[in-house]
C-alpha cells in the first residue's frame, strides 16, 4: 500500500521496538519489511502490519523467517 505513509509509520514502529533491517515500497504496490529483533517486537510489528497507519487498506500479509542478516540501524528506503 503506497500514498498512505505505510513505510514511514512502519518505520517509526520498528525503530520505537528496537528492531532493525529495512522497509520500501515495492514496483507492485506492495511494502516489504525486513525485520530482526527479539521474537516478541517482531510479532508486534507484524501484527501492526494487519492494520498499518490510519489510511491504509491492508489486504495481504505475508510473513516469512529468513536468515539474519545482522543490520545496525532500521531503514526508510524507496
């Protein structure tokens, strides 16, 4: 979902969980968010996902344990 701030609010959720990785917009529409942090926060972004911010429409969510990649910071890319 773009146009709605999805990436930006994601992004302040990640960083407020002391999560780390990356979120951008995808050619489809679509967002996709690399996440690593403790178990709980990830869960609490992924559910955060269900609903996004205020003006999102989120239809789909799809959530995947992938290998670490050890990130420092949590980034806004495009």
């Amino acid at each position: 979902m773009q146009g709605v701030g999805f990436r930006a609010n994601a992004h302040a959720f990640a960083i407020k969980n002391n999560l780390l990785g990356f979120v951008k917009n995808l050619p489809d529409g679509n967002v996709f968010i690399h996440a690593e942090g403790n178990e709980e926060n990830i869960n609490l972004l992924i559910e955060w996902c269900y609903v996004g911010p205020r003006l999102a429409k989120v239809s789909e969510v799809q959530a995947n344990e992938v290998q670490a990649i050890f990130y420092k910071t949590f980034e806004l890319r495009r």
